[in-house]
C-alpha cells in the first residue's frame, strides 16, 4: 500500500482545486453522470441472444414487452411452475393437465384459435402451434417491414392478452371467447398503430391500411 500510495503525486496548489469526475469507460472521465455509462459498466455482460428482437423493439409497448420476455424466459407462473410448490393447475382454456409454456403459446386449441385467426394471413404456411418453430419464424430476415413489425406487435399484444385472460378464468373472472379476444387484441393493435402515426406518417398510415385489410 505505501509502495502505491508514493506513486501518486501530492497534491500541489499550482494544479487548483480538487474537482469529482465521472468514470464513463476505460481511462474516461467526465464532470458530467452517465446512467448509461454507469450501469454498463456495473452489470454482468452477456452476448445478445436472437429474440431479444422481437422482445424490445420501438414501437412495442413496455408492459407487452415485459410480459413477453418472462415467457420467453419460461418464467411465467404456469401450472409447470406452480406443481412444484405443491399446487396442482390444469390448462384453463381447454383442461391439459400439463399447463407448461409451450402448451400455452400455441398448442392448447384456444390460444392456437386466436393466434392463428390474427397472424394466419402474415405468416401463412409456416403459421404453427410449435413454439420454437414459431419464434424462428418471427425471427425470419425473408419478409417485408411492415410485416415483420405487425407480427411482432401482434405476438406480444396476443401473448399479454392470452396471460391476462388465463389469469383472469385462474380467479374466478368471466371467461371470454376466442372471437372476443380476437376483437381486443384487434383493437389493441389499432390503437397502438394510431398513437405511432405522428413518428412516421406514411410507414405506419400503410401498416394500419395493411391491418385493416386483412381483420375487418
Ligand atoms: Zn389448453
């Protein structure tokens, strides 16, 4: 410690008054914080994994987008989850004694009806109950912008809603359709392209001409 301590140079008045700087990288410092710079510095690095595109991306909506990642995290708390806490859940839509995940997005008829029923016509042929199957098919370069963007919002809009729903029949709420929660996912959908128009005007005036066309 003295050996470190004498390489510092005492300080001395010609150099002025002693001033607080902030670390903003490897041999970086400013008089101005950085949240930014801090917390990457501070946090654990990890590689960026595939999906994070269809996770956080500009115009999802945060909480859509919370509740998307948990589900591809597998951190839901589904009857897979809750047995092992001793308490016993069934699938709620259709009565699959394994509630996992994979059986919720999109394997159980219920939530593959409402899914299908929004995105059939944008994902066609490779429209699947199949969860992996169905992330690297949103994952696909091959498709146009507008349609990767709808998709995208679609599946998290569909993912938030189902959840709710689900969450919904779990404490005893009025159990709705799958044409009903077609019509809110719908909507939801509508609503969030319209409060985007003033970002880009023409590019999300076409995609809601594109939504338009093919759910009403
Ligand atoms: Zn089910």
């Amino acid at each position: 410690m003295i050996a470190t301590i004498t390489l510092i140079p005492a300080p001395v008045d010609t150099e002025g008054d002693d001033r607080y700087v902030w670390r903003h990288g490897e041999d970086k410092y400013k008089p101005c914080f950085s949240s930014v710079k801090t917390w990457e510095q501070i946090r654990m690095q990890h590689p960026t994994v595939a999906w994070s595109k269809i996770v956080w991306f500009p115009h999802a909506i945060p909480r859509f987008s919370f509740i998307t990642w948990l589900t591809l995290k597998d951190r839901l708390s589904t009857g897979a989850r809750s047995r092992a806490w001793g308490c016993i859940q069934a699938c709620l839509l259709c009565g699959e004694p394994d509630e996992t995940r994979d059986h919720l997005f999109f394997a159980c008829p219920y939530y593959f009806t409402v899914w299908i029923d929004l995105v059939g016509y944008l994902l066609g042929s490779h429209v699947n109950p199949n969860w992996s199957i169905t992330i690297a098919s949103l994952l696909s370069s091959r498709r146009k912008e507008i349609d990767t963007c709808l998709l995208k919002l679609t599946f998290q809009t569909t993912i938030y809603s189902l959840w709710r729903e689900r969450n919904s029949r779990r404490h005893q709420g009025h159990p709705q359709s799958a044409a009903h929660m077609v019509r809110i996912i719908n909507k939801l959908i509508k609503n969030r392209i319209s409060s985007l128009r003033h970002r880009r005007p023409s590019f999300y005036s076409d995609m809601m001409q594109c939504w338009m066309g093919h759910t009403t």
